[in-house]
C-alpha cells in the first residue's frame, strides 16, 4: 500500500465466539445529549465483550476519573484473551445503513506526522472543522496510557471517478471474509473482508493519482496545497492521537518515529459515495432566558453586513417557534453566522451550555425543556468540501455530520499503539 494508506496488525475478536452485534459500539461523540442511550446500551451489554468497554462516550465526560483506570484495565484484558491479530491488513467493509444503502470503505493506518489540524494547515491529512481544544483533554486521559485504539475516524477522498475503494467491490468472491452482522436495531449491518495484495497495489496507484501535480491543479486551481484526506467524523479522535503521538515524540525523540502511536487506524470512505449524506449539526442552547437569546439573536442579524448571500435558521422553544433572518451575512455559511452569535453571547453569559445535536427530532425534544431553545438550519453541499477546505481553510467547529446518528461508524477493529 502507499504511503498514505497503511497496512496494519488489525484486532477482531472471533466472531464465531463472540456476538458481532453486541462487541460493536456507535461512535462515543452520538447521543451526547441522550445519556439513556447509553445507559440502555450497557444494560444490553452486559457481561459480554463490546468495544462499548473500551469508549468513554461524550456523555459522561465528567466520569473519566472513575471510568478511564476500567476501560484501560479492560483493553488489557481483551488483548491477552480475546483480541486474534491479523498482521498487516487492510479491511474492505461494506456497511448497510438504516435506510438499506451500503456506503463502503477502507481500514488501515494514517501516518500522524502527514496530518494537522491547526488552522491554516497545508498537510496532506487536514481537519475540515475547527478543533476545539478544550475537548481534547478528556480524551487524551483515555488514550495517554490505552493499550489499544479502536477507531470511528472516518477520512474522505475527493475520487469522484472511484478509483480506490470501488474496485473492491467486485472481487470481494476473492477475498477472506472478516466479519458479518447486524448492527444495533436501527443502524442497518456490517460486512467485511481482508484486502489482498492486488487490491493493495490498485488502491495505491489510485491514491497516488489522486494527488498528482496535475489534478490538483486543474481541479482546485493554481498554487492549491495536495489535500488527500479530509477528516470527515471524528476530528476531535484524531486530534487526541496526534496529541498523544506529540507527548511521545517529546518525551522520547527521534525513537518516536517508531513508535506504534505514531499511526492511527482510520476508515477510509469516499466522498462521492452515493450512500455518503452530510446532514447538519444543530444547537441546542440551554440554561438561558429564551426570550433574551432570540432577542439578542435578532440585534445580531441587524448588525450584519456582509456580501453572502441571505440565510436562515429556525428557532424552537418550549414557548415559542419561528425563523430567525440574516439579511446580510458575512460569512458564506448559516452554522458559521449563527456560531458567530453562540460564540459572543456565551462569553456574556457563562452560565449557558451549548450541545451539538445530530437529530432534528433531539432537538424538538431538548428544546422542549425550560430555559432552552434550538437552532435548525439548511446544512452544506457534500461536493464543495474538499474546494472549501484547500481554498479557505477549516469550517466552523461541528458543520456537519456524515448521516444520520444511527449510521456513524461503529468500533469494531482494534490495533495496538504501545
């Protein structure tokens, strides 16, 4: 494989033994605002394996004390009694959504020292959102001292001809099957196979092309930086690795380059797959006078006066419901505008909480509560993110989402990074 796509000693357990549907866990950033699901999901659980005791999901940030010495405790236990290595492997997987369409993908490792994502990057691997640094301390307690590392990263390539991960799907009779199950109810299914060395040296080729000279120049202009993976969910995961790889390379320098944290296991997906939606990420804003945020919220949309073209963004309160209009933006995005606003009026107000909600029924739901209101909005096109990013840099903190919650992607295979 290239250098950009690596082969990895990938984790599974052996699903013959163990129950694919229950050792399989959404990504730990869905339901933030739902800690019943959660709760639900460990009750199903059990006793039984599950990637779910290898997370702390979002929801309960404010237990990594308690829960991170479990979960690193249970990473040890899978590993010397579960976990079967499959050495330097890439995974083709198939994953049904909920609503029957099949979106595919790749499994392997990134390199960390080709990703950034600061501001301003030019690397090859770059975050399509701003990073909020506060959130990567919690996750970083999890990862500092993790054994292993099971991803819900999922990267995008621009490949709108499908070069790379299509072609696997028509050899998959020719592949060694990895795994096959269903899903939790309501996220659809999952099926998987062992890349083979021919498909290695197709998908290599194919990466290659995809950030030659040439295309990058004729598809993203003049003096366009190569951006080859665009991190598509899971920033803030990413940006946790490549912190913990940076602690490492301090510590330890130049050995750090060959140290297993400086790689980080990904799904690779393309960005044309017609089974890839991106879908908004609405707010939720709480703990504040209603009344005194939409009120605020319409000084701030008089105060516009920028060139983009008008936006709009519905309101939702226990109260009251409406649109809210900007006539004038400055910026070219509604999340943008209306971040702009939740950015100033929570520095004045300390005592709100904002939550990033991916299911507009959530957000009817939370909004429905006192001292609360929602924010829903149109979200952007698929096709001008990679022109976006290479021309103006990260998007807003949580633009978009990549589907709808039931359809993230699950932990499933693991890798060890120390």
């Amino acid at each position: 494989m290239s250098a950009y796509l690596l082969p990895s000693d990938i984790l599974l357990p052996v699903f013959s033994a163990v129950d694919g549907t229950t050792w399989a866990a959404i990504a730990c950033d869905q339901f933030t605002g739902e800690p019943e699901y959660w709760k639900n999901l460990d009750e199903r659980v059990g006793e039984a394996p599950s990637t779910l005791r290898l997370i702390l999901p979002e929801a309960f940030l404010g237990e990594a004390e308690t829960r991170v010495p479990v979960i690193h405790e249970t990473m040890e236990n899978y590993y010397r009694s579960l976990l079967v290595r499959h050495p330097n492997s890439i995974v083709y997987l198939e994953r049904t959504l909920s609503d029957g369409r099949v979106r595919r993908g790749l499994v392997g490792m990134i390199d960390l020292e080709q990703y950034d994502y600061r501001s301003g990057a030019k690397s090859l691997i770059r975050a399509t959102e701003a990073t909020v640094t506060e959130r990567i301390p919690p996750r970083l307690a999890v990862r500092r001292e993790a054994l292993l590392e099971s991803p819900h990263v999922m990267l995008l390539i621009d490949d709108p001809q499908k070069t790379v991960i299509e072609p696997f799907a028509a050899r998959v009779d020719r592949l060694q099957p990895a795994y096959d199950f269903a899903l939790t109810a309501g996220s659809g299914s999952v099926r998987a196979w062992f890349a083979d060395t021919p498909g290695f040296g197709r998908a290599s080729a194919a990466l290659e092309r995809l950030i030659s000279p040439e295309r990058i120049r004729t598809r993203y202009g003049e003096g366009a930086a190569p951006l080859l993976f665009a991190v598509g969910d899971g920033n803030h995961s990413l940006a946790v690795a490549k912190a913990a790889y940076e602690e490492i390379k301090a510590a330890h320098g130049d050995n750090a380059l060959f140290h297993p944290a400086r790689y980080a296991l990904v799904e690779v997906v393309n960005l044309h797959d017609p089974a890839l939606t991106f879908e908004p990420i609405y707010r939720v804003l709480s703990h504040v006078d209603t009344d005194d945020v939409l009120k605020s919220l319409e000084t701030f949309s008089f105060a516009q006066h920028g060139a983009a073209a008008p936006q709009q963004t519905r309101f939702v309160s226990a109260e009251r419901r409406g649109t809210m209009h900007f006539g004038h933006p400055s910026a070219e995005l509604t999340v943008a505008t209306l971040q702009q606003f939740l950015d100033g009026y929570m520095a004045a107000h300390p005592e709100a909480e904002l939550d990033y909600i991916h299911s507009e029924k959530t957000v009817e739901s939370l909004a429905a509560h006192p001292n609360t209101v929602g924010f829903l909005f149109a979200g952007m096109a698929k096709d001008d993110l990679f022109r976006t990013v290479i021309q103006n840099g990260a998007l807003p903190r949580k633009t978009f989402s990549m589907g709808a919650a039931e359809d993230k992607r699950f932990y499933i295979e693991c890798r060890r990074i120390r």
